[in-house]
C-alpha cells in the first residue's frame, strides 16, 4: 500500500517537474484565439474608471471571472503550492481549484495538500476535483462526498482526460457509464457540478450530452496551451508522438461552437486551454466565456515570482481587458460578449 502512495505521489511531483521545466506547449496547434480582431470603436464613450469586474460564481461574489484551474494535490510539493495559491486567490477574491482527489480517497497521508486550500482561502469559491475514469467506479457517492467535506468545495469537478489516461503508463482509458454515472452524480450531491477537459477541448456535442446529464458548467480545457499528451510521452520518455502531443479541439473553436447552446441551456461557460495573457483572456471572454481560467502559467508564475507574481499577472490580465473594453466600446463584460469579432482573414 506505501508503495503505490508514493508511486502516485512521485507522478504528481513528475507532473509538477514536467510543467515547470519542459517545453509541454502544443508545437504546431494554437489556441486559434490569434485568427480573431476586436472591432474598433473610434468613438467609444466608456469610461474606463467605472468597469468593474464584480461577478457571481454561483452563488458567491468575486472580483474577477478568473478561475485560478485544478492542478495539484497528493504530494509534499502540493502542499506549498496550493497553500500559495489559495492566499492570491484569497486576496484576488477569485475561485480556485484543487487537483484531482483521487489520493486523499486512497490515504490519509497526503490529505492536508487539499485541505490547506480551503485553510488558506476561506471565504473564496474551491472547485474539489477528481477524474471520469474514478468516478464511473463508484457505486455509491459518499466517497465524494468526503472529498467535498475535506476542502468545503462549492462545486465539483469531473475532469474528462481520455487522451492521458490513454498515454499515462498508469492510465485507466474506460469511461463506460460515465453519463449515466453523471446523472447519479448531479442528482445525489448537493453542490453544482462542472466537466472540464484538461487540453483537448470539449466539442459542442459533447457539452451538450454533459448539459443534458445535469452538469451546470463546462470548462472546455481546449488545445492551445498546456499539452498533457507531452507531458504523458515525456514521463514514459520513450515513445514521443508528435500527432497525440497535439491531439485536440482548439479552445476558440470550443468557445464558438458551444456557446451556441447558450440559447437552450442555462450553464456557467468557462474559457480556458492557453489563456496567457489578458488579450486571450477578453478574446475567450468575447467568444462567449462567462469565467476564463488557467494553469500552467499561473504555476509558472508562482515558481518565479511567489504569490504577489500570481497577483500581479492576473490583474495585470484586467487591465488589459479594460483597455480592450474601452477600445470596442464595452462598458460591461457583457457588452463585450456581444461584440463581434472579425475573422483576420475577412478583416483585412
Ligand atoms: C501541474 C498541473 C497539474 C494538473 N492537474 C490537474 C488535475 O488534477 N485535474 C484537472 O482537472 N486538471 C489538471 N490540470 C489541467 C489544468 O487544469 C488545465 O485544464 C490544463 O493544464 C490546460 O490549461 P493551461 O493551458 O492553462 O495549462 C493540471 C495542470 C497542471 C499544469
């Protein structure tokens, strides 16, 4: 049993390592956010002093619609990273996620590197975390719902991985039940509850399968950003594909596409797969994001510059939006997600 605690623990640090110290980025796919302009508004009447980003993420208010994404847990390095980064999300007033669950269900030894988020982040909203090849195991959900007690989550992640449970030495590629077991899910526990993929993008039939199960929010995770297929073939390191590193749906063609279910569908629409910058961030916002969210770069952030690094980078991310909001004549995010953008193609 101590054995496979710590093989589990070893590759959540080698996940760390990997995102931290390799180039995981896709190499020949982008997030396709760079085929998109803003339509500038030459006579804009915004004033820039009175934006304000205030929003509800479910029922809780925040500063920003940022979602500090679900990365780690289960190993002694997790302790200190999601304790720092609970306090910038704190301080930020933003919601943050914890990494998958799956280790804290399994011992006891790790528990405390999920449960220091909700001591460091007391009043924000905590996304819990675990993924669809775990959940599809389970005949009954107090196990899940002892993950939702331990950090207090006001909703819960199903994190849909087809492509690293495929790759991962240690993956279990079998979601058979998985709808069915979602439908038990969003009935049984309390919480709202929320699929995200992990950078492979989520298509618009898909989301609208996950809406129909009774899921309240879709993070599409799209191709773009963080290659999880890379990180995967790195830790195997023999056996490096270039198709499956960049394996996915980009994340504007998600946006785009899924928003489109915004009509029939009441849900929480979240952008994210490469979001680095605020330019990317008001473009997933323009393509109908409610909440944007990111990873990797928020980690990056944390290991070079501490939390005031993770502070400054995101709202540095709101100015950006506000000038962008100024110069398309936004004065609401709102007013934002209704502005077209052009094609580059057809713009020029
Ligand atoms: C170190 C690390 C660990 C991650 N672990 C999880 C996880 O346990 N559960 C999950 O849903 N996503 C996990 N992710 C995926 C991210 O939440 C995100 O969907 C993905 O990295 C794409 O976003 P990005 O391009 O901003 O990095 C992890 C990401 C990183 C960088």
């Amino acid at each position: 049993m101590d054995k496979q605690i710590e093989k589990t623990s070893q590759r959540k640090k080698e996940h760390l390592e990997l995102s931290l110290k390799s180039d995981v980025s896709f190499k020949t796919k982008s997030n396709g956010f760079e085929f998109y302009d803003f339509v500038h508004d030459a006579a804009t009447e915004v004033d820039l002093s009175k934006i304000s980003f205030e929003t509800k993420f479910f029922k809780k208010k925040v500063n920003f619609p940022f979602i500090i994404s679900c990365m780690t847990g289960g190993t002694s390095e997790a302790e200190n990273i999601n304790a720092q980064l609970a306090v910038a999300a704190e301080e930020l007033k933003i919601p943050i996620g914890v990494g998958s669950q799956r280790q804290a269900l399994e011992n006891q030894k790790y528990k405390n590197s999920y449960s220091v988020i909700r001591k460091n982040a007391s009043t924000v909203p905590l996304l819990g975390n675990l993924g669809a090849a775990e959940l599809v195991k389970f005949k009954s959900f107090d196990s899940i719902k002892v993950l939702i007690d331990l950090i207090e989550a006001d909703v819960f992640v199903i994190h849909l991985n087809p492509l690293q449970e495929l790759l991962q030495k240690e993956g279990t590629p079998d979601f058979k039940g998985l709808l069915n077991s979602l439908k038990r899910l969003t009935r049984e526990i309390k919480i709202p509850v929320i699929v995200k993929e992990i950078g492979s993008g989520i298509s618009a039939k898909v989301a609208k399968r996950m809406l129909d199960s009774g899921v309240k929010g879709i993070d599409v995770a799209g191709a773009g950003g963080t290659s999880w297929a890379a990180i995967e073939m790195l830790r195997n390191k023999s056996n490096v594909n270039d198709y499956f590193w960049d394996w996915g749906l980009p994340t504007s063609f998600c946006l785009r596409e899924i928003k489109k279910l915004k009509k029939k569908y009441d849900f929480l629409l979240i952008g994210s797969g490469g979001i680095n910058s605020g330019i990317e961030a008001a473009k997933a916002f323009a393509l109908g994001s409610d909440f944007v969210a990111s990873a990797r770069t928020v980690l990056k952030q944390l290991d070079l510059s501490g939390v005031d690094g993770v502070k400054n980078l995101i709202t540095d991310w709101f100015e950006t939006i506000k000038k962008i909001m100024f110069l398309t004549g936004s004065n609401s995010l709102n007013k934002l997600r209704k502005k077209k953008l052009i094609r580059r193609e057809i713009l020029y």
